[in-house]
C-alpha cells in the first residue's frame, strides 16, 4: 500500500489506515515500536503534524501506546 499525495482520502487517513495493516497483519508485531515521526516522514513524503495525526487515531483506536521517552508501541 502507498500513499496517494493526489488522492481524495486525506493523507493522515491513509497513513493511518497503512499502519493498522501494518500492525494487524503481524508486520509490527505487539510490544514493537511503530517507525519514528521523522522516519513516516522520510519514507511516505508527509508532512510531521500528518504522521503524528495518524499516530493519534491508532492511539483512539486503542492500537497503540506512548512509552514516554522511547516512543509509540504497538499493545499486545
């Protein structure tokens, strides 16, 4: 899956969507940490407040967790 600059589903939203697969399909496995900001950055073209965006709707979701001073884990 990539993401589509162009497209008309928001980018934080497909950003998101890629994540979740990413962790549901076992590629992030739980107790991992998701890839940095800065690193969502970098490898999908977006902007900081877009990845961090769609840190935030895995963390709704219940997804995910911050580990003040490591980073954004996957919950087991």
């Amino acid at each position: 899956m990539t993401i589509d600059h162009e497209g008309s589903t928001p980018v934080y939203l497909q950003l998101a969507a890629l994540l979740r697969s990413m962790i549901e399909s076992g590629e992030i496995p739980p107790d991992r940490p998701l890839p940095s900001v800065k690193s969502m950055m970098q490898t999908y073209g977006v902007a900081q407040g877009t990845a961090e965006r769609a840190v935030r709707i895995l963390k709704d979701e219940g997804l995910v967790r911050t580990v003040i001073g490591k980073g954004v884990y996957v919950r087991p």
